[in-house]
C-alpha cells in the first residue's frame, strides 16, 4: 500500500518529505493530548528540562516548507496522541499528509479520492460530497448552524444516546455527540462521502468562507472529513495562510485550554513567522494509513493491522 502511494504522488509531482517528529511547541487544539518529554536537548545542559513535544501531526513545520518555497509536498510518518486507546486508535500510529498550493478543498478532495483508488486498487470506486448542514436536516431534521443547545439535547435523547440526558456539553460538544453516535455510522457506506463545509466554530486551521446567497445563509468553515464504512479516515482544510488570524485561535486554543484545566501547550510561533512571511494559498489533509489498512483488510480492531500494539511494543 505504501509503495502504491508514493507511486501515485511521483507520478503527481509532489515532493516527499520529512519533518522532525520533536517540537519545541505542540498542538493546542483542546481536542488534542500532546504527549511530551523532557532533557532532550543536549549542549551546555541549559536547556537540559526544557519540554519537547512529539507531533500530533507535521503540518506546521511542512507548512513552513510551503512558505519557504517547497511547492507541493506530502511525508508518511509517526504521529502521537495521548489518552487514545481503542477500536479504531492508538496512541502512535501511521499518517500520510499532503499540502497542494493552489488547490482549494474540492480540488483536494477529488485528489484525496484518487488517491484512495489507487491505495485500495479499487478503480471504480465511487464518491459523494456532503454538506454537514444537510446531512443534519435530512437525518435529525435540524439545523446544526441556528439550532439552540436545548434542541441539540433533546435530539441525542430521542435518538437513545446513553446518559444523554444527564451531560451538560456546549454546543459543538453536542453536534460532535450527535455526529459520531447518529451520523457517521451512515457514511460511506457504498464509497467514499466527504463530509465537507462544517460550521465556523470548528474551522481548526481551516479558512472561513463568508455567507454568499443563494447557496449559504451563514458562513461555513472550507473543511472536510472523509468516511469508508462509517470509519472517518481523513481530515482537510481549505487552509488558514493568515497569520493575524491564527494567532489568535491559537490564543482562544489557549484560554479554553486553561477553563478546561488542561495542560498549558506553547503555540507555535515559528508558524505565525512562516505564515507572516507569506504561505500560498494551499488546502492540505491528513489521512490515517492505519485505518485505510483497516478497510483494505477487513479488519475491525487497528491491532489488527500493527506489528507491536502499544501494550507489546
């Protein structure tokens, strides 16, 4: 499977390449549990306790590379994330990213879809867009973008979703719930469905699309989720180039961070250089390789598809 990759982006003229694995800063998202270390920097010993931390991902640093001038580029590597442990994760496993300059999130996804043909050698597989704000109307009859948190409830309670009706969750916790248990088990059930245009609130370092009659009322964030057999296997952006802006998510990362109690992460700095620098307009995508192997096999535990899970490793 991976020789197929790196066969399809050959032919594609995109770059392979490595980033470190080890970052002075990590992931702020508060979705995210960076897993770190300590005395990991060698010298006169000064820095000796400072804190490094394993990539949750490599976009930041092959964002860099995009703003340096690197052109299209994609790396398979290591990732890690903490407190995930299950069926379908683990807490280090296989990831393949690619950034297109030029490309928006359609263009990526038709080429996200290509790529997958080509990794399952399933040519005639087919694909559908759709739009996150359908997908709750036409399933759960409500609008995810205007409806109160009081409604968001009393729609996982009627669908039965265990202790629905003692959680206190705000909003996008409550779509997310609505989501994963309602939702997701219905995609991609015959091919590949993108999930695509998500509300603003969860834009990540995607870029915000203003509302533009008749087809939006409200703004969407230029996102999208791929799904086989109702497993999510990749995440996309329309990317974030504007580094006022994403300072300042990273901030708000920050402050929900600190309401949450959770662990104090440094943002990145040296990507809000890059970014002030001047980084092309790009979407890029992350896609889990283990659970693409999953599909390929027919596996049903991601223990299935490693050599050493983490408890043998």
């Amino acid at each position: 499977m991976l020789a197929r990759i790196r066969a399809f982006f050959a032919a594609a003229g995109v770059m392979e390449v490595e980033t470190p694995i080890l970052s002075h800063a990590g992931a702020t998202d508060p979705a995210l549990a960076s897993l770190s270390l300590s005395g990991g920097l060698s010298g006169d010993g000064s820095n000796a306790d400072r804190r490094l931390f394993l990539q949750t991902s490599p976009e930041f640093p092959m964002k860099r590379l995009l703003a340096s001038g690197s052109g299209p580029v994609y790396q398979i590597c290591k990732v890690f994330r903490g407190a995930e442990r299950g069926r379908r994760h683990h807490p280090e496993f296989s990831l393949l990213e690619w950034y297109r300059p030029g490309f928006d999130d359609g263009q990526l996804m038709d080429e996200v879809a290509d790529l997958v043909r080509a990794a399952l050698q399933r040519p005639r597989l087919p694909m559908e867009r759709i739009r996150y704000r359908d997908l709750f109307r036409e399933v759960l009859d409500l609008d995810p973008f205007t409806s109160p948190v009081r409604t968001l409830r009393a729609a996982a309670i009627t669908a039965g979703i265990p202790d629905a009706d003692r959680l206190d969750l705000e909003r996008d916790a409550w779509l997310d719930l609505l989501l994963t248990q309602c939702l997701e088990p219905r995609l991609g059930r015959s091919g590949m469905s993108f999930l695509c245009d998500y509300p603003p609130s969860q834009a990540a370092l995607a870029r915000i699309r203003p509302a533009a009659e008749p087809l939006d009322d409200q703004a969407v964030a230029e996102r999208f989720e791929l799904y086989i057999d109702g497993v999510e296997l990749a995440n996309g952006f329309h990317e974030l180039t504007d580094a006022t802006e994403q300072g300042t998510r990273f901030a708000r990362d920050c402050a929900e961070r600190r309401r949450l109690g959770l662990a104090e992460i440094p943002p990145d700095t040296r990507l809000l250089a890059a970014l002030r620098a001047g980084m092309p307009a790009s979407s890029g995508v992350a896609l889990g390789l283990d659970r693409l192997l999953m599909i390929a096999t027919g596996a049903t535990h991601i223990d299935q598809v490693l050599a050493f899970p983490v408890e043998r490793a």
